[in-house]
C-alpha cells in the first residue's frame, strides 16, 4: 500500500535534504511531493491527498497553521507536522489546537524526525488494514444475511406445516414482513442454455428490480433465485386485488424488456393473495401450477392462477401399471397420458399433468429400489417438470429417461451369475420382513449356506446382511409412522422387535430422531 508524503517549505535545500534522509532509510512505498509555499501545498492537498504533511510554520502567500485549517476544510485528515524555527509558546499551542501531530524544532534531529516518520506511516499502514478488513468483514457479513434470508424465504414457500411457520417467523432476519397478513406470489421461469448460465439469473433479476422500482412496486417485494432457470417473487402487504393487476402490468414489461434485451423464451405464473401464516406456501404452490401453463403454447406469457372444476384434478397413478420393472414399457407409459394432455387448456388441467409425471418418477424409483441394488445411487435423474416448454418436450423428456431406466435395468440383470439371486433374495427380505427373519433362514430358503450368503452381501451389495434387514425394518417403521396411526408399539412388533426400547434406539440411530419426533414432525 502506497503512502504519500508532502514535504511543504519555502527552502528548497531544506525540502530536498528531508527527502533525501527519509528515501535512503524508509523501505515503504513512499510518494514524496514538494511545495514551496502555502498555496502549491493548498493545491496538491486538493487534487493528491497526501496522508502525511511536513510542514514549515511560515511560508509564503499562506502560513502553516492557516495551511493546515483550510486543507481540514477540504474534508480530509491527513497527519500533520510542523517544523519550525520558532520555540515561541504561542506557536505550539496554537499547532496543538489545529491538531498537528508533532511540532519540530529546527535544526532537525536526523533520527528523531526518521522516527517519527516511520511510526506515521506505521500507523497509517495500520488504519488501512483495519479498514480493509472491516470492508471484508461487511461484505462477508452481507453475503451471509442475504444467503439467511433466501433460505428462511425458500422454507416459507416450501413450507405448510404451522408449527414450522411460526418457527421461522421467530427468525427476524428478513427485509419484508413475516407477520400474518396478505402475500402474493408469482413464479418467473426462464430458458437456460450453455451461452447464457453464467448471467441469466442476474440479468432477469435486475430487470425486474428495475421496473418494480419504477412502479413503486419494489419496496414491499422480496426477489429470490428459487432454482435453475426460475425466480420466485413475493409480495408482502397485498390488500387489494388492484395490486394483483399492478403486478401483472408490471411484469409485463419486465417481460418486454426481457425479449429485447436477452431475446428468451420467458413466462411467468401469478398465484392468488393468500391471507394468514401458510400464505406464501399456498399463493407459491398456485403460481407454480399457472406457470406450468406454458406447456400449452397459446402464445401468452403471463398466467394467473384461477381455481376451476375440481374433476380435472385428477391425475394417473401407476401402481397396478408397474407392478414390477418388467412392466416398464416407455410407449405404453407415455401413451396414458395422451388423455389428460388433450383436455381442455386449464391450470387444473396441466396441474393434473404434473402431478401424473411426479407420480409416475416416484412409482419407478420405489420398483427399482425394490428390485435392483444400488438404484438409489445409480438411477438416471428425470428433467424437473418445470423445464419443460411443450407437451412434446415433456415426452420426449419421458422416453429418454424411462430408455434409460431399460439400459440401467439390462445392465444390472448382466452384472453376473449372482445378480438374479441377490434380488430375489433382496424381494424375500423385505417381504418377510414381519418376521424374524435372520441369516440362516435366509440361507435355508434359498439353499445356500450362511457363510456365502453374507459375502454375496458384502461384495454385491456393500453391506452385511444384518445391516441390510436393519435398514428394511427402518424404511418400514418410517413409511408406517408417516401414512398410519398404528401405535409406535405395534409398529415394532409389525418390524419384528420384541422390545420397543431397542426398536426405538435402532430408530434413531438410523433417522437421528426417535420414533415419536418423527411422527410429531
């Protein structure tokens, strides 16, 4: 860091022997500057700054202690000294009052001054650092309350449980109000492609931010990344159904500016206003559900959500249609959802779409998690429905994920002499899973002695075989402690403990919470 230092005296032999002594013993990066009187020092003070000013207490057309009460003037404090011939009181009282640092007598003592130089310059390079830090420090700071306030925005809206809601609310962190009141949320999704990931999201937003701002929309608005091609708005305070057509208006011509400027496909779903504590999770869930709408193409970019006839709220569900892996047939799976596709354009309707989609991942995951080993880790990962743009852009995101489905399921069934076995050894646990099931049934059952079917475990599998059924049981109390009232006690007998407590340590040990906190949660 460069220092900057003014040496200010009528005697030119005086100004060039001062930089001459600190230049051969000071090693800092020092800029030394010259004036011969008052008013050159008055004019380097102005356009240089310099952080430390030697002065001489006389010097022509401006004295020094007159020098140093107009440089103060400029809005600056640099670090005075004032040398002088002069030992008269008056002076040194008057140079203490102007705030000069060191008041130096002529003839200057070499080391003296040396010193006194250096310690200036030492604690000027100090106050740097400190302010550096301070700069690092808040913009750390700043980093870190808005990455709080994205994620306790991000719970909300994913949020619907009351007991949560009030939680977060306790988390005063946020710009806009969590209290309970109106709310208004709408959904921004947008094209992404290798040539615009870098700047996309910002760009959107910043356009955003800018017609907000022009619309006096801005002050009570909250405007967060929600995911990869998609930004999520909320609007706190909303009272009036007025400001939902303010908020249509105004995205409107974001959206303008959007297809001039950054020349994507952009479309925007508006949720209903939504009054008291689950408000954002209910206007969000809606918003999403109208910004689904852009699968139809009718040429629309903005979409509200409006609550039509529920009988077009329902949706596919494929559990007799996959009974097992061998069941699945991509263009059988794709050709169910022809009629719900052809149904009259609606939110409900392409709602109806989604759900049927969500429905159909989840029914394949839990039959190759069934049936195949390592499918939690090894699956393909499907397109999120939202970055969908057609109805035939959704199929043909379809059939290549359940293609791949197929190879990964060919794949596993050529892995080795042993892989048939290991599954339906896989499908007897988990069906005798009632039971007391044990290593030695196991290998009675199927024939083989217990000593290879836990290396078969080991190896193909990665875990022991009691780590395995362990694991089972755990994802069974788990599913019956979710969907059922069964008490916590017969959930353990059904799981084939013959004592709660170790049940419930097992529990806990394997969710970090015990079986009750589970179900509470």
């Amino acid at each position: 860091m460069m220092v900057t230092i003014l040496i200010a005296d009528d005697e030119e032999l005086i100004r060039k022997g001062l930089i001459s002594i600190l230049s051969k013993t000071i090693k800092t990066d020092v800029t030394y500057l010259e004036a011969e009187n008052g008013l050159e020092a008055l004019k380097i003070c102005r356009e240089q700054y310099p952080q430390i000013i030697v002065s001489d207490i006389r010097m022509p057309f401006c004295s020094g202690l007159k020098f140093i009460e107009k440089v103060k003037g400029f809005g600056y404090s640099p670090t005075f000294i004032i040398i002088s011939g002069y030992s008269e009181f008056e002076y040194a009282k008057q140079a203490i009052k102007c705030g000069v640092k060191e008041y130096v007598l002529k003839p200057i003592q070499k080391k003296q001054f040396i010193h006194l130089i250096k310690s200036c310059i030492d604690e000027i390079m100090k106050k740097k650092i400190a302010l550096h830090d301070e700069h690092v420090n808040t913009r750390t700071n700043v980093k870190t309350i808005k990455a709080i306030r994205k994620k306790l925005l991000i719970d909300l809206l994913n949020c619907s449980d009351e007991k949560k809601i009030r939680e977060i609310n306790n988390i005063e962190t946020c710009d806009f109000s969590l209290d309970d009141g109106f709310s208004l949320c709408c959904v921004i999704q947008y094209k992404i492609d290798k040539s615009n990931v870098d700047y996309i999201d910002l760009a959107i937003i910043n356009i955003v931010e800018e017609i907000l701002g022009q619309e006096n929309l801005l002050r009570n608005a909250a405007i967060e990344t929600y995911s990869n091609g998609q930004i999520v708005l909320v609007f706190e305070e909303c009272s009036q159904a007025a400001m939902l057509n303010s908020v249509v208006s105004a995205i409107s011509k974001a959206f303008h500016l959007i297809k001039i400027y950054l020349k994507i496909d952009v479309f925007a779903g508006i949720g209903d206003i939504q009054f008291g504590s689950n408000r954002l999770y209910k206007s969000f869930c809606h918003a999403c559900e109208a910004a689904n709408y852009k699968l139809y193409q009718l040429g629309n970019s903005i979409q509200r959500y409006a609550k039509e006839s529920p009988a077009e709220d329902d949706y596919l569900h494929f559990e007799t249609a996959l009974r097992n892996p061998e069941d699945l047939d991509p263009e059988e799976l794709i050709r169910l959802f022809e009629p719900i596709i052809c149904r009259r354009p609606s939110v409900q309707a392409v709602a109806a779409v989604e759900k049927s989609y969500r429905n159909l991942i989840e029914t394949v995951r839990q039959q190759l998690e069934k049936y195949y080993t390592g499918a939690d880790r090894d699956l393909p990962e499907p397109t999120p429905f939202c970055h969908y743009w057609s109805f035939v852009q959704m199929k043909h995101g379809m059939e290549s994920y359940l293609t791949q489905v197929r190879a990964f399921m060919n794949q596993s069934n050529s892995d080795g002499p042993n892989s048939k076995l290991i599954q339906c050894m896989i499908q007897y646990i988990r069906d005798s899973a009632f039971d007391d099931i044990s290593l030695n049934s196991v290998a009675n059952h199927f024939s083989y002695t217990p000593a290879y079917i836990s290396f078969l475990f080991k190896k193909r599998i990665g875990v022991g075989f009691n780590e395995f059924v362990t694991k089972t049981k755990m994802e069974m109390a788990k599913t019956m402690l979710k969907n059922t009232e069964i008490p916590i006690g017969e959930i353990s007998r059904l799981c084939g403990y013959g004592n709660s407590k170790y049940f419930a340590t097992s529990f806990k040990k394997s969710f970090g919470m015990s079986p009750s906190v589970f179900r509470q949660n």
